[in-house]
C-alpha cells in the first residue's frame, strides 16, 4: 500500500511542477527578480566607477 501512496504523491508533484513552469503567477515572480536583479547590478555597476575615479585620481 505504502507503493501506491508514493506512486500518488509523485503523479501530484509531477502536476505542480507542470503547473509551476506553464504560468500562473511564476511569470510576475519570475519578473520582480529580474528587476531586482538589474538594481543591484546597476548598484554594483555605480560602486565600480567611483571606485576606478578614485583610483584614477591617486
């Protein structure tokens, strides 16, 4: 019995993981990280340059 419970479980997160890659709200998600991710590299990307005028001007 305890097969047919894993067999079950299985086939359910095989559906949520097909659910999860065709869409519902992992594109909104998936958009909020991309956002974030250019903020902090646009950070980085400010941080890189003042750090080369400073060493520009030593």
């Amino acid at each position: 019995m305890s097969k047919l419970a894993q067999i079950v479980v299985g086939e359910t997160a095989s559906e949520k993981l097909k659910e999860a890659q065709s869409g519902g709200a992992e594109p909104y998600l998936k958009k909020k990280q991309e956002d974030e991710i250019r903020m902090k590299l646009d950070e980085f990307a400010k941080e890189l340059s003042q750090a080369k005028k400073q060493r520009d001007r030593k």
